[in-house]
C-alpha cells in the first residue's frame, strides 16, 4: 500500500490554458515535498487540487492508496490541513479562540454553539482550550493567546494560522507560500519550524510545502517538484534539483522577467 498522499497524472485546464500537465508527486508520512517554479508554473492550482477548490481533467488522487475526492470543509476529517496564502484568521476571536476553531472538529460539541454562548461540554471545552495552548506553546507564541489578531505583527499572525491548522491534528499539512511577506530572519524561524513537523512528539505531520521561495524550500525540504508551464521539468532531493539545467533556466529566465519588470 502506498501510504501518503500521492497525485497521479494530474492535468488541469482554464479555458485554452493548461495549467497543470501530467502531474504526479507523493507525500509520504515523514517528508517535507516541497513545489518550486516560477510565476504562473501551477503551484496554487497543484494546492488547490489537493484541497478540493479544483477538479482536475484527468488523473488521480489517493490517500494511503486509496481514492482520494478532496472537497475544502472534508479535508479535516481526512486528516488533512492547509493554511492559505494570507492568514485567513478570525478578527473577531482572540487568538486562543482562533486556534481552538481549528480543531473544534475533535470535540463533540462544535465551537459555534459556545462562540453563541449556549451550554456546551464543560470537558471538551477544556480539553480544546489545553491542546490549543500546547501548540500555541509548542510554536513559541502563548503569550499572545488573549490577543486579538489584528493587534499582532504579520509574522506572529502567519504562526497562528500555522497553530490553527495544526490544532487539528492534520498527518499532512499543505502550506502555500508561507514564507510571503516575512523578512529573512523570520523566513530561518519559519524553516526551523517547518523542519521539525513530520518529527512532533504528538501529531507529527507530513508537510507539501508550495512555495516561491527557493531558499527556504532548499532548507526544509527532503525532496523537491519543480513545475514550469504546469509540467514537472525536475524531481529529487534538494541538492540534485539545484544542479538540474532545467531548474536554472526556468529560476534565471524568472530572475531576469522581474528584473525587466
Ligand atoms: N481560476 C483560474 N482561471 C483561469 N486561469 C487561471 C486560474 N487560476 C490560475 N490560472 C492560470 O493558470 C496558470 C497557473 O497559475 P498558478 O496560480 O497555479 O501559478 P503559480 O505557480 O501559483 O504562480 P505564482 O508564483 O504567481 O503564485 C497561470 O497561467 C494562471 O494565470
Ligand atoms: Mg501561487
């Protein structure tokens, strides 16, 4: 059996435009796969097919080797969580509130009836509020539970997105360019982070990491995917895909668009 989240052959079209064209990758429990290319390359669309925002034309899914449909308010009971590019988090809820949304899919009771104010499990109400506050400690920002996430630096807000997505015990975390917007001290504590994941005591998680950050997918990743106009051009460990001719090309030719941009 092939354990994992694994994409055979996926093609996807817009219109006249192929933005994915045979696609296959795996994520095996344990990796950190990493999706590099340059803009436009079918990144976000490969993200949003495996959350289930995009409905390929041809190819598979499956997950531990078997069929996989993902649909976007599913992925959580498959065992999967994502994290979006931007942070996505609820303005009106603290941060501890934030977190404990994520994984209030493991209580018996949901959050939105205590959000409401109406009786719930005094028990599964603590219980969520300890395990969020673990991960809240676990990603070194605690001290920032009571706060509301509007009042909180970029980079703290990207890791109570991370938090919130983690408080629900994913085995496969997706991550879109997570590394967006942080500066480079930042982008080493999020590389660090990012590292240890599939090694948590508890809950360790597999992690497809989609980003245009070359640096930091070089850093966290065991192996990489390289995508140019939606095919794969490279595939392999990190410092084999750095000496593929095809991964210069499509990095320098990128390099040197922005720079005549
Ligand atoms: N919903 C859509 N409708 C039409 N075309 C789309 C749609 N989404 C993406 N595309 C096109 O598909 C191609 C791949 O886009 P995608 O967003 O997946 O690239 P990317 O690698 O994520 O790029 P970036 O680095 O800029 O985020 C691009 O040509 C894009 O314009
Ligand atoms: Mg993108």
């Amino acid at each position: 059996m092939e354990d994992g989240l694994a994409l055979h052959h996926i093609g996807v079209r817009f219109g006249g435009l192929t933005a994915l064209d045979d696609v296959s990758l795996r994520v095996a429990p344990g990796e950190v796969v990493g999706v590099i290319g340059p803009n436009g390359a079918g990144k976000t669309t490969l993200f949003n097919v495996v959350c289930g925002f995009v409905t390929p034309h041809t190819g598979t899914l499956t997950l531990d080797g078997r069929p996989l449909r993902p649909r976007p308010h599913r992925l959580t009971r498959l065992g999967i969580a994502r994290t979006l590019q931007g942070t996505g988090l609820f303005a009106g809820l603290t941060v501890l509130e934030n977190v404990m949304a994520g994984a209030s899919h493991t209580a018996r009771t949901g959050l939105l009836p205590a959000l409401l104010g109406l009786p719930r499990s005094d028990r599964d109400e603590r219980r969520l509020r300890r395990h969020a506050h673990a991960v809240l400690d676990e990603l070194g920002i605690a001290a920032h539970a009571g706060a509301a996430p509007g009042t909180l630096p970029f980079a703290v807000r990207q890791r109570v997105a991370l938090a919130r997505a983690l408080a629900a015990r994913p085995r496969l975390l997706l991550l879109d360019e997570p590394a967006g917007g942080l500066g480079a001290e930042d982008v080493d504590g999020l590389a660090e982070l990012i590292r240890g994941l599939p090694h948590r005591a508890t809950d360790p998680c597999a992690v497809l990491l989609v980003e245009h950050h070359m640096d930091l997918v070089m850093a966290v990743c065991d192996r990489i995917v390289v995508l140019d106009f939606g095919r794969v051009v490279a595939a392999g460990p990190p410092e084999a895909v750095r000496e593929e001719p095809a991964v210069v090309d499509a990095y320098l030719g990128a390099a040197v668009d922005e720079a005549a941009a």
